[in-house]
C-alpha cells in the first residue's frame, strides 16, 4: 500500500487532519518513564483521532543507541494502518543520499520522511525512487529564522516558489509533499496555488503560534482536504502529570474537532 | 582545545591537508570485516598522515544500531589530538537544532559537523553557541544538481555567495566553515574570495573528478592553508584485498604528497 493510500484511509477512519509530532523529549517526561513508555502511551490514547504520526529523529539521536532504540520500540508500536513520517530533514549528494533513503524507509520502515531540497534534484531523486513512500520536501519552514534563504527573489519568484515549482516538476512518480509552515499563512496560500493537488505537511500550529483556522482556509485543495497539520508539544505535554495521556487525547480531540469545523466554514 | 586549535595542531604535525571520509559502505569490506574493525585499520594506517576524519552518519544509519555502535566505537577509536568532523547535514528549527547539536557534540563527541544552512539563523545558531567545535555550511556542494537552487541569483548575488556572506556575519564565535565542491572550481575561487580567512571543507577529489591542482590554487587562503580536501573513496577502496590498510595509506600519502606539491607551486 502506498503512502497516499495509507493516509488516506487513516484521514477518512479516524476523520482527521491531525498529525501528532512524536517529538519526544525526556526532560519533560513524568517521573519514572522512558521515552518509549511515554510514546506508546499517547499512541495509544490517541490512534483513533490522528491521520498520522510524525517523529522527529532529532529527540531520539540526542539520546544515543538507547534513544534510537525507543524510536524503533515507537515505529512498531504505530498501528499498520496509521502513516508515520519520519521527519528527518536529511540532504546530501545522490550517493550518500541512497544510504539515508535506506536508513529511513528499510530499517525504520517510515511510510514518508522529510527532505531538505538545498542540493537539489539528484539529492532527492533516491528517496522519491521509493514510489510507494512519500517524500515532503522544505519549503517554507516555521521559523522566524526561514526568510534568510527562502524569501529572497530570483527571476521574478522567491526561492521558495522555485522549490514548490520544482517539486511539480520532480514528482513524476506522484509521491512529492510540501512541508509549509503553519506561521507564514501568506506564504501557505501562494504555495497552494501554485501546486493545487499536492499533500502539505503544515507544522507550526500551537506553541509556535499557527492560527488553524486560517491554515486550513489558506490549505487545503479542492477536496477540502490535502493537510497535515502537525502539532507536537501542544499535545505530547498538555499535561504534566500521571495523567499526561488523557491530556493528550483530550488536546487531539480538541484540535482535530477545530481543524475540522475550519474545513466547514 | 577548540576545534581550530586542534585542525592547526594536526596539519602541522602530519604536514597535511588530506581529510579521509570515513563513509564505510558494509558491501565493499573485504570479506569476514565488519564497519569498526575497517574503520580501524584504515585509521591506524593514516593517522599521521590526514589533518581530519569525516565519518558521514548516512552510512551507519543505513545500518541501524549495529552501525551507529560502529560509529561510536570509530569516533572513540580516533587519536584524541586529530579532529573528526560529523558530516550529518542537519537542519531543522532551533528547537530542534539544539537536539541535533546535543546529538552531535554530545553523544558523539564530532569536534565539528557539516550543518544544511536553508532554514536560517536560527537553524544555524544551536551549532556555533558551541564555541569550540566547528560548524562547516554547506555553501556549494559538490553533485551536479548543486546548481538547482544554489546557483539562482538575487538581488545580483547566486544563492551561494548569499551563504556565504551570511556565514561571515553570522561568525561571531570564528568556529563557521564552508563545504565547497572540488567539482566547483570557479565557485572556489569566488567563495575563498568573499571569505578570505574561513577555513573551507572540499569534498569531490576522487571518485568525483575535482583536481587537486586547481582545488589548491583556487582554494587556500593567504596563508597556504585554510582548506580541508576530503577523500573517501579513492582511499577506503584503493585495494578491495586483504591489503586495503596499506593500499589506504598509500593512496592517502600520495594524495597528501600531490596537495602538498600544488601548496608549494
């Protein structure tokens, strides 16, 4: 079953635009459990409201092999039929490029990850080669810090209008992604139209400040659909105490109801 | 000891330039070797002959734990008084960053890291708060579809050149570096121009087809020095035989004798 078959049917099953970030970090952990404890937890509390789950590898490598061991224990613990994104942000030469591609979809079996598009085609050519996987490229990010780069103009477009255009171009195999970040709504909408079909993995909702109701006008296709809206601390920590799971249910519910009167309105 | 300290301590004491890219691929070991005990004797037979080591995580993330063990048994292998740069190509949000970084400079101990510079300062920033290691950019990469995104020109500057001036301002702690393609030689020259003193790691010698001569010419700074050529290939492989240790070191000496001739000319 391909990426976008999974997703879809996860999105119609549990009604949902909601992806959990998985971004796990054991400072914030309540006493006495590990990582692996703590996500399972909320995978469980939260499988039936989610049209996927996205770990960012980042809290996992800071842990080490014990760290990287929880990532494993989470990506089997995940139900089969809930997509999981890997969001990896890996770029490198086409040969280098192979072996990160292997990494993320053979031996973490992620059903799509994230690629940085700054080296350009034949850096992302080995992980779209995966046509069953899908493959979110950046362009435009959710930090303050994303109009270093992203913004300054070349031939009459910004740079992020040359990537989405580039991914229209690359994605001959149907598996191309946006990642967009949930804080530039201007920026979400123009990338929209120029690629009208195109799934957008949207973080930045929460504690970075995204306002959901105008990600998911500015988002969504044709179908009233097409989003990933991503939010991770909002949920993984909504509670600090012994009752952190059902704070998390409760927090998904909430945002995933939201979500979903916004593509009412 | 910073990481500047440490490089300028290795290329005088080994009179070298040659960076060796530990990027161990499991299917061309001899037979019976597993990543480590490779990575060993290939560092045994060229630790007083290279100025760094650069294992590239892709390849032992390609193996899952066993290879992240070997990468931490070969980083734990190096000499203590030769710089390893971690050439991971990270790039995410600051939040995130800074789990890239503990991952990085922590749990790996990499006195440097190579750092994907499209999401910006804040991207940047977690890397270069450790004022002693080094963060090296990458500016120009060394694949053919380099020229995607970093050779667009804005407001009259290629993408690069604007990499490579933010780098310069964004060098408050004096530990920024760039990565430049050796297939790039032009680049080379305009980078080593816009940053005069910035030390400048130089993959695509080898199996890539940049040219020693020209690299050198193109790319030291006033001093003579100032760049780090890395070889991978062209030195793990130089034998597929029980002698791939001595045939390393032999491709590893000429290759430091040929960039030593080209300093002097």
């Amino acid at each position: 079953m391909t990426f976008q078959d999974k997703l879809r049917g996860a999105v119609d099953r549990n009604n949902s635009l909601l992806c959990v970030g998985l971004d796990t970090d054991p400072s914030r952990l309540p006493p006495g459990l590990g990582i692996f404890e703590f996500n399972r937890a909320i995978i469980d509390a939260t499988k039936d409201i989610v049209c996927a789950y996205k770990p960012n590898l980042a809290f996992y490598e800071a842990e080490g092999l014990d760290g990287l061991k929880a990532l494993e224990d989470t990506r089997a613990h995940i139900p089969d039929d809930i997509p999981v994104i890997g969001d990896a942000k890996r770029g490198d030469i086409g040969n280098t490029a192979t072996y990160y591609a292997r990494a993320l979809f053979r031996m973490l079996a992620f059903d799509a990850v994230t690629v940085n598009p700054w080296l350009g085609f034949d850096s992302v050519e080995p992980f779209i080669r995966y046509s069953d996987r899908g493959v979110f490229l950046l362009c435009r990010t959710s930090n303050r810090s994303a109009r270093d780069f992203q913004d300054l103009k070349a031939d009459g477009q910004l740079l992020y209008e040359h990537v989405a255009r580039k991914a229209l171009e690359w994605n001959t195999r149907g598996n191309i992604g946006l990642v967009v970040g949930a804080t530039y709504p201007d920026e979400l909408r123009r990338i929209r139209g120029l690629c009208p079909t195109m799934p957008l993995l949207i973080p930045g909702i929460g504690t970075q400040g995204g306002d959901v109701e105008v990600v998911v006008k500015n988002g969504v296709d044709g179908t009233g659909a097409g989003i990933l809206i991503n939010v991770s601390r909002a949920v993984l920590y909504a509670s600090a105490g012994s009752d952190f799971a059902e704070a998390a249910r409760a927090a998904a519910l909430r945002l995933r109801d939201c979500i979903n009167r916004s593509r009412r309105e």
